[in-house]
C-alpha cells in the first residue's frame, strides 16, 4: 500500500475533529440542524488550518443519505459511512467538483461552470462547487459568475476557499457568507502532535513535539508535514522512531533559543566581545545570517510581549519553557530598550535579503544593538533642560557647534565615600557646575567649553574664568550636575547624545550575606522618593519582594497592570535597575501585580502634597462615604 503522509492521513472528517475553529464549526453545525443553508460561501485565512477541510465535511454533511436525527447520524454531523459520505472523503464523488481556481482562472473556465450548475445533481441531493485559491480567478471570471451566484438554482452551492479575502470582488463577497478562520493556537497543535504521535508508535520527548508545533506558525498541516518528515529521519530504538529536541533542531537548522539568551545577556552586560565570540560560534557551525536575524527577531518579539503581558498571555504561543525564557530576557531590559533592539535586528534582516556580506552586516547590526544602550533618553534629556532652564532667559549661541569635555573623575575609592547627588540622572541637570564656561580656541578654531573639578569635594566642579571678549561670545549652557557615582564622565557633541557606561561598583552598605530583601526594599524606595517617584516607592514599600537566585520578584497588591505600569514607569523601572547593581544585587527583577489588596499601613499624607490634596477633595470624601471605601495609594500621573 502506498504511504499516505500524516497530513491526508489525519485530516479531519467531522466538524468536531476540526481544531481551532470553533466559531465556524459551531456556526455551520446550527444552519444544518435549522435548515438555514446558503447558497455561497467565503473560507478565508491562513494556510493550513482546514478551508478546504471544511468545505469537504459541509459537502458531506449537505448531501450525507442518513437523516438528522436517525440512529446512524443522531446530530448534523455527516455520518462518514454511507456512499455520498465515502465518495466526498476519497474525493471521487459526481456531484461534489473541487476546481483548482488556481489553474482554471479564466472565463472560459467559468462559462463552462455556469453552463454546467444549470443540471440538476445525478444522484445527491445538492452540487457543491468548490474553488480552490479563488482570488486568482480573473475580474472577467469573476463578472461572468456573478448573476449564477446571486441567483444560483435551488440545488447548487458554491464554496470558495481563499487566503486572500481582500484580493475577491466586493459584489462577490456581498453575495456570500464569508468565514475567517483563526490560526491554530499553539495548545491546541501540540494536542494534535500527541496524539498523532501514540497512534504512530512514535516516543517523542515533550520539547520536541513543542518545536514541531512552533514551527507549524499557526498551521496544523505545516506541523504535520515537518513532523513527518522528523519521524523519517528519527533513529530507532526498539523499533520506534524516538524524536528528540537536538534532533529536530538539525532537522530545521534552528538555533535553541538557549543561544539568544546569551546574546542579549551580552548586549545587556555592554560585553561586545563575548557578543561578537558567539555570533561567531554560530556562523562557523553553518548556520546562515539571514537565518540567525530571523529566529532572533522572533525571539526579540516574544521577548517584547513577555515584558508588555507578562509570561502567561496568550500572546505568546511558545512552550511553558520558551515562555519562562522569554520573562527572563524581559527583565533585562525596559519595553522601550527592547522595542528598539527589534527595529535594529528587522532592519538589519532587510539589509541582509540584498547584501553580498551578509556576516558583516549582521555583525554590524548587533553591535548597533551595545551602542543603542548607551543612548540617554531623550524624557530624561528634556527634563533636565526643563529643570535647568526654568526661570532663566535664553542667552545666545555662537555660529560653531561647542564641544563640552569634563576632566577625568576622581578614584572609584572616593567616588564611593561621597553621596549620591540629588538631582535627575542627565547631563543637563541644575546643581554643581557653575554656569560660566572656559573657552579655548581649538587647532581647528572651534571653541572648546572646558569644566574642571574643584576640590575638596569630588562631586563638586567649577569652571575657570574665561577672557571678558571670549565670554561674551561663548554660548551659555544651563548648570550642569556631575556624573553620579559609578558613572564614566560624558562627552556631548552635537547629533549624538552617549549614556555613560556603567561601572561595577560594590556598596559597603550592602554585601555578601548582609544583603536582605528588606534592606533591598527600603534603599530602592529611599533612591525612587529622592529622585521624584513618590507614588512608585510608595507602591513598593507595600509589595512582596521574593529573591531567588540571580532574579527579583515584586508583587504589587490590588493594583491593575494599567495603573501599576503608570505608576513605576520606565523612568523608575531604570532607577530601580541601578539601585540594584549598585548594591550589588541582581539586576534582573519584574514588577508584576499581585493578589488581593495591599497590607502596607496608610501613611499619613504630608503637608502640601498631592496625597493630601486628593484625600480632601469633595469627589474624593463623597466616594468613600457612598462606596464604604478607603483610600490606600495616590498616584500622581504628572510626575516624570
């Protein structure tokens, strides 16, 4: 007997074996069962989910010889045993015509078909027409079948199946019922693989079988037609085919996503060797760039709604595992650092279709994703400006681009002895740097502003006097505030705008075995009220901090993720990141919303804040009286 591959071999015969198409099945199963049968039909969707399938049991269940309702059909079903049934599931059936539209396009096809459906069926009880691929039928087609499909005779019905619904007439569409079909969920494939597979006799680990079903994209026959091909070349042992995970991944030349992972630990760790040292291992064991940019830009994606949904969402169609993966790579990053990295990595996929040294390119595009971390935000630029500016006037700029250079920062020993300033993370914040620059003339005539430190205090810098006729010339700068300890010095020219690299720099405070949640708590929340995050540390200081190993875990009680993303937004979410590194704890935490309401006690509101100012508003006091409700947390949305 002639092999039949694992896609025609399981394909469904009735609209309960059909997965992932619910809505369809159900809606066809109802106008069987009250007689509510249209004339035309419209399937649309991706490839492989069960168009045609579906077309083929609707035909069966149209023209099956048992009645509803008998002992050998009891529901709408088709009962899949009579001769109708028999012939539409071989697809040698009279009355039941499968037309690759794909091929028979033309009029002249479709005259033929509208001369042919005038005949009454030879022995069912209705014609199905079903047209494969019907967007390529041609306009002209299209307008010759148009007055039999708005007026067809009472014993045909047309099925047309396409994955392009927009590319069919609209007076085509208006006529029919028209049917989107979903992808196939991830659960609901691998289902389907586990079964397939006992009936095989195949032995198949679990993250094999998850492979094959994330490599199906939504498809249950691009599953099954790689799963048949994995079983071919599976080893035997005892007889059955025994599929593993390493093996499938040779198969389809994937990467595990073990690999990515690294990557981006590099790329957040700022370690451009070890980044180019993998890449490198990659492209000598033989896998493609082009390859390589693409299974990163879909690890990136499920990365980037790991950290927007968190690991449990739908949106992530991945195996338990994978989506543990793709938390912990969220935590390394913020929603804006990771949406950035997946712009460079798809761009650099385009650049790769028309490149000749495609290696280059991608090289080039993952160090681009090291250089992209060292961006400083342009919220946290406009801020510091905001703040400096305020309340001064604007003073003139000279024609040439000024370049500002700061003199070497003191001891990392000293740096550490000295406390933290105060004002925001930005170059451009107000306090420390006297306003007044020194300008010198470069080699090149370009005016150069230098700013010194002065001593004793090392986070303190004065600038020297500048000639009278040099000063006025020379652009004004608002009040600039040192580099905050464990920070390089910065230079800025104009177009570019560096973040300082980071420096690992251990806290006597906090070290070793001394360090706790609860002190990990309380620096955290001291460091988000001194930098303006009143709300967030507030939130914080009532959230259940779990360490475990190398991650950091905060609940947030009673809080939706709406309101909690408000309240510690990525201007916190990054203080709290360099908090942690600066106590030398680990960097890798998710703040996520916890069960139940929030234990932490009602502080009492100071003076003159905006805590105060919304508990004694009329609205506010109404409420509380009405609902019997208290209020607990204060978010001011106008913080930065």
């Amino acid at each position: 007997m002639v092999y039949q591959v694992l896609a025609r071999k399981y394909r469904p015969q009735r609209f309960a074996d059909v997965a992932g198409q619910d809505h369809v099945t159900r809606t066809l199963l109802n106008a069987l069962s009250q007689n509510r049968i249209a004339h035309g039909y419209i399937f649309s969707g991706h490839r492989g989910i069960g168009k045609t399938t579906i077309a083929r049991i609707l035909a069966m269940a149209l023209n099956c010889r048992n009645q509803v309702g008998s002992a050998e059909r009891p529901t709408p079903e088709p009962c899949a045993v009579c001769e109708s049934c028999t012939e539409i599931r071989q697809g040698n059936a009279v009355d039941v015509i499968e037309i690759d539209a794909a091929t028979n396009r033309g009029i002249d096809e479709i005259r033929e078909l509208r001369d042919a459906a005038r005949y009454s069926p030879a022995r069912d009880r209705f014609k199905v027409y079903i047209l494969d691929e019907a967007h390529q039928i041609t306009d002209a087609a299209f307008n010759a079948l148009l007055k039999t499909l708005e007026e067809p005779p009472s014993h045909v019905i047309f099925m047309m199946a396409t994955t392009e619904p927009e590319n069919i007439p609209q007076t085509i569409r208006s006529r029919c019922q028209h049917f989107s079909f979903h992808a196939v969920k991830f659960d609901d494939i691998l289902a389907q693989l586990n079964s397939i597979a006992s009936k095989e006799d195949v032995d198949a680990e679990e993250g094999a079988l998850a492979l094959l079903a994330e490599a199906g994209d939504g498809s249950m026959r691009d599953a099954l037609s790689i799963m048949d091909q994995a079983i071919a070349s599976a080893p035997l042992e005892g007889g059955r085919p025994m599929l593993s995970a390493v093996q499938i991944r040779e198969l389809m030349g994937a990467v595990p996503n073990a690999i990515f992972e690294r990557l981006l630990e590099a790329v957040a760790a700022d370690q451009s060797a070890e980044l180019m040292e993998q890449l490198n291992v990659l492209v000598n064991a033989g896998h493609s760039p082009s390859s390589l940019a693409r299974q990163l830009v879909r690890y990136l994606r499920n990365t980037l709604m790991a950290k927007i949904a968190g690991e449990q969402t739908e949106l992530l169609q991945i195996s338990g595992d994978e989506r543990a993966r793709a938390a912990r790579t969220a935590m390394l990053f913020s929603e804006e650092e990771i949406t950035r990295n997946l712009q460079i990595v798809l761009r650099t996929f385009d650049d790769l279709n028309y490149r000749q040294e495609q290696r280059f390119h991608l090289e080039l595009g993952l160090l681009k994703l090291i250089h992209a971390q060292r961006l400083l935000p342009i919220e946290e630029l406009l801020s510091g400006v905001a703040g400096s500016a305020r309340g001064a006037a604007p003073q003139s700029t000279s024609q040439a681009s000024p370049r500002i250079t700061a003199s070497a920062r003191p001891p990392v020993a000293s740096a550490l002895a000295a406390p933290a300033p105060a004002a925001p993370l930005s170059p451009f914040s107000s306090g420390g740097w006297n306003s007044t620059p020194s300008v010198k003339q470069s080699a090149t005539g370009t005016p150069v502003i230098e700013m010194e430190r002065t001593s004793p205090a090392p986070s303190q810098v004065s600038l020297a006097d500048a000639p009278t006729s040099a000063a006025r010339e020379a652009p004004q700068f608002p009040a600039v505030s040192a580099p905050p300890i464990g920070f390089a010095s910065t230079t800025l020219t104009e177009g570019s705008l560096a973040k300082a690299p980071e420096v690992e720099a251990q806290s006597p405070v906090l070290s070793g075995a001394a360090l706790s949640v609860d002190a990990l708590r309380d620096a955290v929340g001291a460091t988000l009220s001194k930098e303006g995050h009143a709300s967030a540390a507030q939130l914080l200081s009532g959230a259940t901090w779990t360490l475990d190993g190398a991650n950091l875990r905060i609940e947030v009680p009673g809080l939706g993720k709406k309101m909690l993303s408000l309240a510690v937004n990525a201007a916190a979410e990054k203080l709290i990141r360099q908090e942690l590194q600066r106590l030398g704890a680990p960097s890798r935490f998710m703040v996520i919303p916890g069960e139940g309401v929030a234990q932490a006690p009602v502080a009492a509101p100071t003076a003159g804040s905006i805590q105060e100012a919304a508990l004694a508003h009329p609205l506010v006091q109404r409420a509380k009286e009405v609902f019997k409700a208290e209020v607990r947390t204060v978010i001011d949305l106008r913080q930065k």
